[in-house]
C-alpha cells in the first residue's frame, strides 16, 4: 500500500527540530510540526493534528501511540524501528505503515559482534579483575574460525556478516525459507545445522511464526560451549530453556533482548554463569540518527509531491 495525500492532510508531524537547516528546505505547501513524544504538553493544537497526513513516530517512545485517535486525516505512518508487528494492529483501516528498514543494521551489526568479541575473549572477566585489582592472564575462545549461524538472515544479518567475515569466521545463513541462489538455508534445516554451530545469532523479528522458534530442542542440539546470542526480539528465545542450560553451564548467552523485557532486578537470568546482558541497545548508537534523518527527510519530499513512500509493510 503506497501513501495518498487526502485533501486537507497537507501537513506532517515529525520528532525532531530544525532538520531543514541541515538538510536543505522543506517543500511548498506541507505544514512540519514537531513532536517528540515525550515533553509534556508538547502536543500541537488540534487544528495542526486534523491536518497531519503523514507522522513519523518518535523513537523508541512506546506510548507514542496514544496520539492516534487525534489524527483523524491521517494517511501514512513512518517507524523509526525495523520492528513494527506490534504496531501494524493498533493503526486505523486506511493508514500505509511505513518502516525504519536499514536505518539500525550498522548499529546492531556492530553490538552484536561486539557481543560475541566480549564473550569469546572474556571481557567481562577482564572488567572484573580490572575493578578487584587482580592479574590473572589466562587464555580464551576466539572468533577466528568459528562457525557462526545467523538465524533471521536480512539486512541486519548482512551486515553481521561483513563485520564476521573480517574477523575470519565462516558464517552460514539462515531464513524463514530457503534461499539457494544465495546460499541462505531455511528453518526447517537448524536441527542439522546447529550440531556444528560455535556461535548462533538470532535476528528475527516478533510474529507468531518466530516467538518461541528457538527453543529446548533447538539449544540442545547446539554443542557444549557454545554462544547464543540474541540482538533480535526476546520472545523469539525460550527463556526458561536458556536458563536451564546456562546454568549447568553447557551454553553460554549474551543478549541484547529478554523475555520478560525488562528483564527483572531479581531475575536469575542475571546472575547464570556465562550471561552477558545489554539492555535493548543495539540499535541505537551514533550511527543511527543521521541515518534516520535522511530517511525522515527524503519521505517527507516524497509526501509533497505525491510519490510513493519508502519501505511500506505490508497489512494482511
């Protein structure tokens, strides 16, 4: 579904100031408003909102939502999040959703080797000993001539992978259904997969096809050592499973998403022996904001003219 400018919906509402003085002029006719989702009494005149066609949603703001029912002359919806499955059912009949695809694959990219570097060479370790004043060298695991499965292989797993490849692991892909031309392999493959897996990453998005994929029976096919990571959503892992098997110490984990999200102060996840916990940041470094004011600005030239908008997801 591609964008349609109704007759009043002149306008757009946007979360950030001022991107016209580093990106060139806005275009004639179309009315930019600023939210940012979360300043109190922010929120513009109702008059502004009756003639918002396009919104693009403040970043990670997850009640941002509540300014829905107030746009009624609403058209398109452009997230800043490549994850919008939770979003799509709360959006009015006759509204496109648009998605921030690309705009956190260097991002995540970079966190979740980031992620894998500081397990395999023990960093938290490190950090320890620094703080207690210890000295205590001891060898550790590499990267170098791993083999690393990327379960969820799109742009984000892309990326992953140029950032693996030059640390000299072997990667293989997987996706939701087979890819031969490209050398992607489909789900249904883990169980021969995992046995000579080092490393697995998941990269899937929240739907009811991939929460719970990986559970019991996947990790127990993983070989003893290895490293579960999870940059994608936490509802995709089984956590009580992940659990068992970190603390008997056979698997080890590092994650940037939990189930439960946040994960509790009191949650035994924390403290399991070879665990490392990143509270949902992988997306969300320095890289991404220049990203997404392009984006931002491009759909907002778009919206003016009548073109169709980028990265539109599809409603079922």
């Amino acid at each position: 579904m591609t964008s349609a400018v109704h007759h009043i919906a002149t306008d757009v509402l946007l979360p950030w100031p001022d991107l016209d003085r580093r990106h060139g002029p806005w275009p004639e006719g179309v009315g930019v408003h600023v939210w940012d989702g979360v300043t109190p009494g922010s929120e513009p005149a109702e008059d502004v909102l009756a003639r918002i066609g396009l919104w693009v949603m403040p970043y990670a703001v997850p009640d941002a939502v509540r300014l829905l029912p107030r746009l009624p002359n609403l058209r398109a919806v452009q997230s800043l999040s490549a994850g919008v499955e939770k979003l799509l059912p709360q959006l009015p009949a006759g509204v496109a959703l648009h998605n921030g695809r690309g705009l956190h694959d260097a991002s995540t990219a970079e966190h979740a080797l980031g992620l894998i570097l500081a397990a395999q060479r023990d960093l938290p370790q490190w950090v320890a000993d620094q703080a207690a004043g210890r000295w205590e060298p001891h060898f550790t695991r590499s990267l170098a001539d791993c083999r690393v499965t990327i379960v969820g292989y799109g742009s984000i797993g892309a990326a992953l992978e140029q950032r693996l490849l030059a640390c000299e692991a072997h990667v293989v892909r997987v996706a939701r259904r087979a890819r031969p031309e490209q050398d992607v392999h489909a789900v249904a493959e883990l169980p021969k997969l995992l046995p000579h897996t080092d490393i697995v990453v998941l990269v899937l998005p929240e739907n009811p096809g991939t929460v719970g994929l990986f559970g019991a029976e996947e990790l127990a096919a993983l070989p003893d050592g290895a490293l579960v990571v999870n940059v994608g959503r936490g509802r995709t892992l089984d956590t009580d499973a992940l659990l068992d098997e970190t603390s008997a110490g056979r698997l080890r984990a590092a994650l940037d998403v939990t189930d439960p999200e946040p994960l509790p102060a009191d949650h035994p996840l924390r403290h399991a022996p070879g665990v490392l916990l990143t509270p949902h940041v992988a997306g969300g470094s320095a890289a991404f904001r220049p990203r997404a004011e392009r984006l931002i600005v491009e759909q907002v030239r778009r919206f003016a003219a009548g073109r169709p908008l980028l990265h539109p997801f599809p409603r079922a």
